[in-house]
C-alpha cells in the first residue's frame, strides 16, 4: 500500500505539490541560516569602519534602483568629505544625502525600539524626500512631498502599469500597517527566530510598498522600513543591489498576482543569501592574496631606524600629519609618507576614518 498522496510507478515516486514547494522553502531557509553562520564566524563585520561602508552600500544601491547614477565611492568622498562628484546631477546627490539622514535617525528610532506610527512613517518620509519632494495642488487639496505628506491622488506604476489603491484608503491601510507591524515586532523581540524576524522585515517592505502611501519615495522607504527592522533585531541588514533590480520588480508583481508573500520573501532570501556569499568570497580573496604577519613586538625586528621612529611616534601621537612627523623625526615628508604606508601594509598600524579627518592607530598585538 501506498500512503495517501503519494503515487508510486515502479521505482518512481511522485510527491504532492504542495509537499514540494514546502522542501524546496526549508532547504533554502536552512542554506539562508548556513550562510549567515559562515559570515559571522569570519568575522567581516567586525572591520574597521566596515559597518559605516556597508551603509553606504545600501544606500548607493537603493537610489541606483530609482535612477541615481552616484557610486559607491563617489557616495563615500560625498558623505564624508563633502565632495561632489563630477557629471553628476545635483537632484541624485541629494536624493542619497537625504536618505543617509533617514537611514542615521530609522537607526536611531530602532535602537530605541520605537513603536511604528503613521507620524513616525511620515517623519521619515519627510527626511527621504527633504530635498527633492514638492508640492502638488490637486482638486482634492494641496500636500507636500517634502513634508512627508500621505498623497491625495492616484497613481500608477509607469505608463500601461496598475494603478495602485485609492488615496482615499491610504490612511486607513497604513494605520493598520503599522499596528500589523508592532504586534509581530513586540513578539519577535522576544524572539531568537533570525528567520521569522528577516520575513517580517520583507513582509514589511511587500506592504508598504502595495500601500504606496506618497507620490514619491515609496521604494525607497519601502526599503528603508526592511533595514529598520533588521537593525532593531540586530539583524546583518539587506542590500538589493541594482544588478537585479528587473528580478526585484518581478518578484513584487509576482507577489501581488498570486496574492501570496511567498514570491516575494523567496527572491529576498535568494537575494541575501547572493550578496552575502560575495562578500564572503571577497573577504577570503582578501586575506588569502594579503596575509597579514604581526610579531608580538614590531618594533624589534625594524631594521629600518626610520620605520621604528615613525611607529614610536604614532604610539605616542596617531593624530599628527606627514610635516608634523617629518619634523619631529628629522625627514622629508615623502619619505614619512612610504614609511606609513610600509607599516600599514605589514599589518601594524591601521588607518582609522579619511586622509582628511582621520588618524593612525597601533594594532594591538595578540
């Protein structure tokens, strides 16, 4: 006999449908869970400013899918340094100023564990938007963009795209979005289920996104509220880079056409688990083509008295500059210059924060 459901021909076995999609989802949850554990025990995000960097990945990528053409590096000289990037519009540098502001006050409410609200959604919004909203006069009233306003007209997703629900039921839907939300937040704050926590993030985002509460900004806060999630459960937060940002869209429409969230959190486990493999390679290139070797004591096998004034006098002082440590050791400051970069390259002094701003650090030996 053959158990209910199950069809056997000779040596072939042919499982229900339903049981299939329900392997195929635990056998990619448990690769998504494999891969987290082996990012975390190589400890990458336990790097030097590797956390600032990985921010400003999420946010180059994140206006990229909305149109910015502003890079990774020029978004780091932008945010750090205040340069501006040459060919660059300024309406694309300020969408990514403004939504490194959202990002650095959504951490802030997160770490305080800030209960969801249709104000608090519209604060952000407003940060999102600060710069390149605007205001629309409609026959229904006049709103804001920049203000974080609710929009008060239709819209659609591009030209022949749906039309999204009426602005009338916005405020309704977002009020129970939000009270939707806390409930799963108060539970799994309680919680050590890293999956659950990761789909309600994507559950988050799907929503908000279908809601579509403004006339602008909506991806991006839609994003925005999936990393404020994962911040609050101390989550490593996701980046949808641009490179798949067709396989995105069409996991949303998906979604919405089969009425299912499945769709949607399959390609975001996908997604994560994409990037996060990445940088685990990255980071084993990294360290396989430049190994570090620390003595317990650098200073005694210098041969070079130079090299061995310049480490005691950033022992001593790691804020001064390339004149300051010439003239406090009697050379040029091009000589000054590659000296700290040898000391920097053989793993014994590190570079913490710009060129500019910045200053040099021993690294403690073990």
């Amino acid at each position: 006999m053959h158990r209910k459901g199950v069809r056997s021909h000779r040596n072939c076995v042919t499982l229900p449908q339903t049981f299939i999609i329900v392997c195929m989802a635990e056998n990619l949850k448990q690769r998504f869970l494999q891969t987290l554990n082996e990012y975390r025990s190589l400890g990458i995000s336990e790097q030097i400013d590797y956390q600032k960097f990985y921010l400003y990945s999420i946010i180059t990528h994140s206006t990229a899918i909305e149109g910015s053409t502003v890079t990774e590096i020029e978004n780091q000289l932008l945010f750090d340094e205040g340069i501006t990037a040459k060919g660059r519009s300024l309406q694309e540098q300020m969408m990514n100023l403004d939504l490194r502001a959202a990002y650095e006050h959504s951490m802030r409410l997160a770490h305080q564990h800030t209960d969801f609200s249709i104000e608090m959604l519209k604060d952000l919004s407003a940060i999102v938007m600060k710069n390149t909203g605007g205001q629309y006069h409609t026959a229904q009233g006049s709103f804001d963009a920049s203000k974080g306003d609710l929009r008060l007209v239709g819209v659609t997703a591009g030209v022949g795209g749906r039309s999204y629900m009426n602005y009338q039921k916005v405020p309704v839907k977002l009020a129970e979005f939000c009270q939707q939300i806390n409930e799963r937040r108060h539970t799994l704050l309680q919680s050590t289920d890293i999956i659950e926590q990761y789909l309600l993030s994507f559950d988050a985002h799907y929503l908000l996104a279908t809601i579509h509460p403004w006339v602008d900004g909506n991806g991006r806060m839609s994003r925005l509220v999936m990393n404020h999630l994962q911040y609050e459960f101390g989550l490593m937060p996701m980046k949808i880079v641009k490179e798949d940002k067709a396989e995105y869209i069409q996991a949303l429409i998906d979604s919405r056409e089969q009425e299912s969230l499945e769709p949607f959190r399959e390609f975001m486990l996908e997604e994560h688990i994409r990037n996060i493999t990445k940088e685990i390679e990255e980071y084993k290139k990294s360290q396989a083509d430049d190994p570090i070797k620390v003595t317990s004591d650098p200073i005694k096998v210098f041969d070079d008295p130079i090299k061995r004034q310049l480490y005691q006098a950033v022992a001593q002082d790691g804020t001064l500059n390339y004149a300051e440590y010439a003239a406090q050791i009697g050379v040029s400051e091009a000589t000054v210059k590659r000296r700290l970069g040898e000391l920097k390259k053989e793993g014994v002094i590190i570079r913490i924060g710009s060129n500019k701003t910045g200053f040099w650090e021993i690294v403690k030996q073990k």
